[in-house]
C-alpha cells in the first residue's frame, strides 16, 4: 500500500491462471485505476505498466518501480513452489450419494413407492411443476422447471450453472428457495453470501455434485470485488477449487494446499441486467416474468391462501422428492442424436458455443431426470429426441436472448409501450419507466438493451440530474434460434400451461 496524502492506493499482483502471466491492479479505494495484465518478471513491460501507475495516480516514478520490482521476486518465488497435490476425495461420511443412499434405507416404503411412481409418470415434469405450485408457487413454469433440471445436473460430470436476472420484488429468489426444497438436504448448499476464502474452508467433500444456492454475488470490476468472485468462478468453470497457503510449522514455515473437490450445480438471482462478461460466459441466463398478469398470479394466490386453510401436506411431498433424487444415483448420459441436432445447430456467433454447452448439459439433466423412463446401454441412460424437444423449449428463450434476436418480455414490453406513446419522437429514460410501470433503473437497463441490439438509440447522455433521451429505431421481433428437429420423432412430456 501507498499513499498520496489522506488518499490511499493500493497496488496489489496476483496470478492471472496462465504460466508466467499476472495481473497487477491499483485502486484508490474503491475507484479502480489501472487493471493490467504482463509478464511481472519482464523489465519492459514494468516500465510500461509503471508509467500508467504515474500517469493515474501521481505518485513517484521510483517508488512505483521498487514495488513492481519487489512484485517480480515474489511471483518468481511462488512459482518456486511445488504444485499443488491433490487431497483424498470426499470421505463416505460428506459424500452426498452416500448419504443418500443410506437415507433412502431408511425412507419408508410406501413413500419410495411414491416417488418411484412419480420417476415413472410420463408427465414428470407436469408433476414437479404441479408440486411447486402446491407449495406456493404462482406461474413461472418454464422457469421453476429449468431451475429444478439445473439441479438435477447436479448429477453429471458437468453441471450447469445458471442466475436469475430480473427487477426487484418479481419473485427470483422465493422461486429458487421452493425449488431447492424439492432436493435433500445432503444435496444443497444455501447461502445468503459467500467470502472469497469461505468456498476453501468447509469440510472436505462439501461441494461434490451438490446444488449451490446463492445470494446476489457483487457485481463491478473494483479489486475487491474481482477478489470476491475469483473463487467462484473458479470452482463453476473447473469443478474443484485449489488454493496454497503458507501455514507456521514446528520446522518454519511450510505450503499447505487446500482442495475443495466439485462439480457443483449453481443457481444464483440478480437484479443487474448486464453481467460482466466472465459471468456471462459461465451462466445460462435466465428471466424472471415481472408483467403485470403475473403479478396478478401471486397477488390471487396470496389472498385466496389467506381464505382457505391449509389443505396442502408439505412434508409428503418433500419426501418423495427427497426419496425420488436419491433414487437417481450417478449415472452417466449417452446422446446418440447429437451428430444429427450439431448439423443444425447456430454457429454464427461465438456464443453459440455456450449455447451448445448449455443444451447438450440440460439433454443429460432431461434424460437423468426421465431415467426410470429410459433406455439403458449398460450403466449409462440413452437420451431420447423428446429430451431435446423439452430442453428446446425450455431454453430458446434464453438462447435467442443470448444471440440478440429476441428480447426478454419485460424488453418487450418496455419496447411497446414507448412505441405506443410515444412512436418515433425522443423520450427520457424516466418517460420509459413510467409508460411501461418500471423503476427508472429498469428502464435504463433494458434500453441500453434495445440499443445495443440496433432497436433504439440515445439521443442525448444523461447530464448530472438529467436524463438520457432515447428514440425507438425499431420494434423489437423475436426469431427462432434452436432447431427444429421433427424428423426425430421427439415428443414433449411437459405440457403445462398457465
């Protein structure tokens, strides 16, 4: 740390994941200054990022290169370090299909019977949906089943990992905490927040194959928050986290490496429209619906609940759910119709390489979830064609979404509102929110969307108190991005309809 009179900077390195690379960053306080990646052992370079240190901050050119230097022997030093070895894997005693299989010895007959028939209804999903429902949900079906398959994922080898994005009070997180309720208490991990070193320090085994639940992560690009997020993205892209530590030992002091073992299934909510692009690449984007007439689905369950008395056995229908994933094991997934569906499949954008991650983990997740409805070669569940006919509609939305070809509902909306009052004229930012029932910061988001994609255009930039001014270029029109493959035969077995 350095200072220029009561301000203080501070400069940090650290590892930028590849050999030899590193990522020097200067903050004064919360205000990033400089973010740079180099070749700390490289002397140019250091002049290079010194004089950009000088030029944001003002302080002393010498003072800047003996820290950058004194940076360069320590990361010579920690590249010294033997590499990490990893620990034992989880012991029976946290591994959670262990556990699960122990409680379902113990789960009485008659509700394993119940939760194997539910694994044989060809309606299986219409039933999961019908159960959240039962549980206190209102509408959203395609959302709650997405978000349960994101933790039926938890299963395979790679899970998916997906976030919530939607405005404030429209229901994110009740909706994910219903959903978890239907998984075992050994399969999730809930928390509110999560420290950068809180992932390293729980038990051996504790985020094998499990379905984490998160809290709304910070968001920003400041070095603290960078710090906050690295371990988590770490662990969603890897599937294990290792971290060396330097502990005191009776001989000195000694490298301790901690390893925290994955997969995990991750689902998190947020009210931010835009993710920085290091979340993006790594989470299937996801819509809550904040319309109007789902507002008036909540609103009409809250007060007829309060009108009727409870009718509604709760712990009968968590138990066949528990029952019913601990019957699911871990078994592997085959997808013969994969070459046929690549044929097809978008490859316009480099997104459509995530998309394709996201649809071939969400077939498994189908497939796992239908197992007791599918074909076996072996060990292992054969998908069939109408697990992609669910996954196809269950994420075109997001896909489409993703590739700039269709706005999320409240975009939409947004979109028609404006045009309706105020056709090809300008209009504020706070003109937008209030035609279409938004908060003003809603507002903005999604029009920063819709100019993004070439369907409106800011006119003047906020000054001060002064709201942008935006004009509609055009409406927004939603295009088809996932194929069809009807040759296939595929059939949905996920009907419901609000």
């Amino acid at each position: 740390m350095v200072d220029r009179g009561d301000q203080p900077v501070i400069v940090r390195w650290s590892e930028d994941g590849r050999a030899g690379w590193h990522t020097v960053t200067v903050a004064r306080g919360d205000e990033p200054l400089v973010v740079e990646r180099l070749r700390l052992a490289d002397g140019a370079q250091r002049e290079k990022i010194a004089d950009k240190i000088v030029n944001a901050t003002g302080l002393p050119r010498a003072r800047i290169a003996e820290q950058l230097l004194q940076f360069a022997a320590e990361a010579v030093e920690a590249e010294r370090r033997p590499d990490p070895v990893p620990e034992k894997p989880a012991t029976p005693a946290n591994d959670s299909f262990e556990i699960g299989r122990q409680e379902l010895e113990r789960t009485p007959q008659a509700v394993k019977d119940e939760a194997l028939r539910m694994a044989r209804n060809p309606a299986l999903l219409d039933e999961v949906y019908s159960d959240l429902s039962a549980l206190g949900l209102a509408g959203e079906p395609e959302l709650a089943i997405t978000c349960w398959l994101v933790g039926v994922s938890r299963i395979l080898a790679e899970p998916l990992a997906a976030v919530i994005i939607g405005s404030t009070s429209s229901g994110k997180s009740y909706l994910l905490r219903l959903v978890a309720d239907l998984f075992p208490p050994e399969c999730v991990l809930r928390a509110t927040q999560a420290t950068p070193q809180a992932w390293f320090y729980l038990a051996p085994g504790s985020l094998r194959h499990r379905f984490v639940i998160l809290g709304e992560r910070p968001q920003g690009e400041s070095p603290e928050v960078v710090d906050a997020n690295r371990a988590w993205r770490e662990l969603v892209s890897e599937g294990r986290l290792i971290k060396a530590v330097a502990v005191k030992t009776a001989d000195g002091m000694a490298t301790h490496v901690i390893t925290q073992e994955g997969p995990v299934a991750f689902c998190e909510s947020t009210t931010k429209a835009r993710l920085l692009d290091e979340d993006q690449s790594r989470l299937l984007l996801l819509n809550s619906d904040d319309s109007s007439e789902q507002t008036g689905l909540v609103v009409t369950k809250l007060f007829r609940a309060a009108a009727e008395p409870a009718s509604v056995d709760r712990e009968a229908i968590l138990a066949k759910h528990h029952a019913f994933q601990r019957m699911l094991g871990q078994p592997q997934v085959l997808v013969p119709f994969a070459p046929a569906l690549a044929g097809r499949f978008p490859t316009e954008r480099p997104e459509c390489r995530r998309i394709a991650r996201h649809v071939v983990a969400m077939i498994r997740a189908c497939a796992v979830a239908h197992a007791f409805q599918r074909e076996r070669d072996g060990d292992a569940i054969i998908a069939e064609p109408r697990d992609y006919e669910v996954v196809s509609g269950l994420l075109e939305g997001p896909a489409a979404r993703l590739l700039g070809k269709s706005p999320h509902a409240s975009v939409a909306r947004l979109a028609g509102a404006v045009a309706k009052r105020f056709g090809q004229g300008d209009f504020t930012t706070n003109d937008a929110a209030e035609a279409a029932g938004v908060s003003p910061r809603w507002a903005r988001q999604g029009l920063r969307w819709l100019a993004e994609q070439g369907h409106a255009e800011e006119v003047e930039p906020p000054r001060g108190p002064r709201p942008a001014r935006w004009r509609l270029t055009r409406e927004p029109a939603s295009t088809r991005v996932l194929p069809n493959i009807e040759n296939l035969n595929v059939r949905s077995d996920f009907r419901h309809s609000d």
